[in-house]
C-alpha cells in the first residue's frame, strides 16, 4: 500500500522525509506491512513505536531499521536524528500519539473493515463474554453469519483463534474484522475492555451497537480509582456515531450514567420499571430461566438453559441489541435460547457421587457474590448440601479487592478454600493473608496455597447435594507462577477427581 492513503486521517507534527539525501513523496513509497513489534520488523515495513506501561517502542527504532523497516511513527522526535533517517533511508513521522495513530493506520490499512459490519461492542466489568455468545447466536438464529471476538477466543466462522487479550491491539483487531469480512461474515460481536479503549484499541472501529453491562471493583491497579475505570469504558460511547445505538443497564447505578449522557439512541434494560426492556417475572432454577418482558407494551417470554439472576441481565442486554438492530422477535428468542453454556462461566460438572461443581471465571467481589447468590436462589437450602468456594485472587493486580473477596465468600458461602490464583510474582501467601482480612469467621475457612491441591480437598469433603463454586479462573487452562505459565484447568482437575473416584 502507497504511504499517503495510509496516512489518511492522522495528524502527522512532522515528517522527515529525505532518503539517501533526496526528497521523496508519500505517494511514490510503498508499504509492505505495519509492525509494532521490531521483532517482527521485515524490509518494507512501517514501523509504529507504542509507549506501554512495560516498554518504549522508541527504544527498538534502531533495531527496526536494522530489520528493514521504511517508514517510522513515533511520538518523540528526539527518539532517532533525523541524520540517521536520512543515511539508512528512512522516512521519520511525527504524531501527537502512536496508539491512534496505529490504529488509524491499521483501519486504512485493511480498508476499513468495520464498516462493512455491524460491529456490536459489549464493555462492563462482568458479563461481557456470555453476552457477547448470546449476540452472536441472536444473529446466527437471524441468518446472519456472524465473527466472535472476546476473553476465551476469538471465531470466524467454524474457526477458533487463540486470544492473547479480551480485545486484540488495533493492528491484529483490523486484520481480524477484515477476515471476517473476507469470510462473509455479516456482524460480530465483541467484548471491549477497559485496557483496549485508554490504550485506544478500538480507536477509529464503527461500532452500530453498543452495550453497557455493569460496573464494579476491578483493574483498580490500573485506573487506580472507580471514576478512572467508569471514564475508560464511557469512552466507547462518546465516540459513537449518531446512527448508531447505546443499549445499558438501567439497574446499574454507572448504566444510569451511561443513559444520561448518551447522544445516540438509547435501549435500556432491568427489573426497573423506566427500562425500555423491563423484565416482568423471572423464574431461576438449576435447570435453567424463564424470563417474561415487555417492550412498548409488547410482552414476550424467554425460556434459557444459563442459570443465575446475573444471566437474566445477559439475556436481557442481548435481548436489547436484537430489538436495536430490529432482528425478527422469533430469530432473537430461538438464538437466546440455543446457548446452553458458556465455557467457564457458570460451567457445573456433576459427580456421580452426587455433588455439583461449578467452574466460573468470577474473579472480582461483585461476580463471586453473584455466583453465590445464584447458587442459593436455585438450589434453596432444603434442596441442597453445603456450598464451598475455592478461590484466590491475582497477583500483580488490584490488592484491595482481595478483603472483599474474603467478605463476600465468608457470608455466602459454608465453607471457604482460599488458595491461589495466578499469584504472578507476587508470594501467594501474601495474597492469601490480604484475602483473609475480609474474613470474620476463620473457623469456616481453610487455606491451601496449591491451586490442584485446593480443588481436590473441596472435592474429597464433597458430600451429596453438596455444590462447589470454584471460582477465578474459568476457561484459563494455564496458572502463572512468577514469570512461568504452566498448564492448569480447574475443569480438568474437577474431570481427573471424578475418574479417579472408586
């Protein structure tokens, strides 16, 4: 691709571009590909230098040269003399930010992909990953070909794509929607974080639709307080096109926020009754959710095999994004009700010696108390055993939500196995002991810093009727001790117990 359409809406401070001691022409120079890795660097390239929270891009400039690059974008022109630029036949560009930059020029790069799509974005601190399933079967049950991107992988078609982050870096982000555009998809459904829109990944993406979950403690370590982490995932809503959509959680005090600022049309959705999709009775049982709404006086029933009052909210935010985009009420209940489980997430294994584990990624205090509630509203005392949790916390993240993990699972649960999460390099018992002054009640709390070794005493005290929530890690299938990751499944473990059992 010529330089100067890849340029095309970004303000460029400055551009060296004399080559061996001439003066070229964006137009005559052709780029072979974008890299902001220097390792991935090959002749030809436009190399981009991110400014990260680990690394400096602009400390492998020379590197990138060394590999080939062509063309650089950086943001510190002090990074590389422009003498340098000239004497190895590099063109040298200035921007205000390379994050948008990049993902400008990966938009032009692969022409645009996001407007050849209805592109629906799903951004909250839980939730996003079922909703985002349930979208994408909404619009499948419509005919519609439609591409998943989000925290377990990513799936064009049939084709499932290891995902590295719940939303890809711009430049992988556009070589996925262009794919998916190559495979016919129509839509897709993606879940937005809060690290992808600061660190503007999703910057210059048309979205037609986009939805808020929710709001709670997590990634405070990086937005350091709660207005921080509300004002990253507003962002995907200013920037909305007017024709586009907001559909939020009118029960959530920030979706009320959410809805006061929109400047698109607005769906909001909940039990309370100013919602434009109002839930009018809800039944929630082990084998699944009936869920009667009503819509401009129009009232219609869901029927779901997801359990929970927190997938109620799922069913509903997704209920919303089909009436939105004005999908037939038929495809959207067939498509809500096709999805029977998402990995990890309220995932339950049944023993033969009668107990249940449940698998789920709740790693925050907000989600774990979910988990619980919903265990107790469907299997009421007298229809159940004991409730363990087995959980930890993360090392290297948010420290002070580890008490109110503590908190929640002391109330709501018999009995706690607290152990170890991906500690990274953080001492797990550090961890462990932040967790543990949440707890007032230690006679109902047993530690056991081995992850395998926890779940297997929860599993071994199981009796029938018991249910275990093992909660943190979900669909992971890797643990990460200090810089290492090994491969670890909760689910595998649970599976390898129940095999082993006489």
């Amino acid at each position: 691709m010529k330089l100067s359409p890849l340029l095309a809406g970004i303000q460029v401070t400055k551009m060296f571009q004399t080559m061996f001691g001439r003066m070229v022409v964006t137009h005559d120079v052709e780029v072979r590909g974008i890299q902001y890795d220097s390792r991935r660097v090959q002749r030809g390239d436009c190399f981009v230098a991110l400014v990260g929270q680990g690394t400096n891009g602009h400390l492998y400039l020379q590197e990138a040269i060394n590999r080939g690059a062509s063309v650089l974008v950086v943001q510190d022109d002090d990074s590389i003399p422009d003498s340098l630029c000239m004497h190895r036949g590099v063109i040298k560009i200035v921007v205000s930010n390379t994050r948008t930059a990049l993902a400008l020029l990966s938009a032009n790069f692969y022409g645009h992909p996001s407007r050849k799509l209805t592109v629906i974005g799903v951004t909250g601190t839980n939730g996003k990953t079922t909703t985002t399933h349930l979208i994408k079967s909404m619009f499948e049950a419509a005919g519609q070909k439609t591409g998943l991107i989000g925290t377990i992988h990513h799936q064009i078609d049939d084709q499932s794509i290891p995902a590295s982050h719940t939303t890809p870096e711009s430049l992988e982000l556009n070589k996925l929607l262009a794919d998916m555009v190559a495979s016919g998809c129509s839509a897709v459904s993606m879940e937005v974080s809060s690290h992808a829109l600061h660190q503007s990944r999703v910057h210059g993406i048309h979205f037609s639709v986009a939805v808020f979950t929710n709001l709670s403690q997590d990634h405070l370590d990086y937005h350091k307080t709660m207005q921080e982490y509300f004002e990253a995932k507003k962002t995907l809503f200013e920037t909305l096109d007017p024709s586009a959509c907001t559909v939020t959680n009118r029960d959530d005090d920030w979706g009320r926020k959410i809805f006061a600022a929109a400047r698109t049309r607005t769906l909001s959705y909940g039990f309370d009754a100013e919602a434009d999709v109002r839930v009018l009775s809800a039944g929630l049982s082990l084998s699944g959710t009936s869920i009667t709404i009503e819509y401009r006086g129009m009232t219609s029933t869901l029927q779901s095999p997801l359990v929970g009052r927190f997938n109620v909210y799922n069913l509903l935010g997704a209920y919303a994004v089909g009436i939105g985009l004005e999908l037939p009420p038929d495809r959207i209940r067939l498509g809500l009700g096709q999805v029977s489980s998402v990995r990890g997430r309220f995932e339950r294994i049944t023993s033969p010696a009668g107990w249940t584990a449940i698998v789920d990624y709740a790693h925050t205090p907000d989600a774990l108390e979910k988990c619980l509630h919903a265990i107790h509203e469907v299997l009421p005392r007298e229809q159940r055993g004991a409730i363990l949790a087995v959980f930890g916390a993360g090392g290297d993240r948010d420290a002070s939500k580890r008490p109110l993990m503590g908190a929640v699972a002391a109330e709501l649960a018999d009995l706690c196995i607290i152990t170890s999460d991906n500690p990274r390099t953080e001492d797990p018992g550090k961890i462990i002991d932040d967790i543990l002054k949440g707890v007032n009640d230690l006679n109902r709390v047993v530690v056991q810093p081995d992850r395998r070794e926890a779940i297997r005493e929860a599993l071994t005290r199981a009796r029938p009727g018991d249910v275990i929530l093992i909660a943190g890690k979900g669909h992971e299938d890797y643990q990460i001790l200090g810089k290492n990751k090994i491969h670890f499944s909760d689910h595998e473990i649970v599976q390898e117990f129940i095999r082993s059992s006489p």
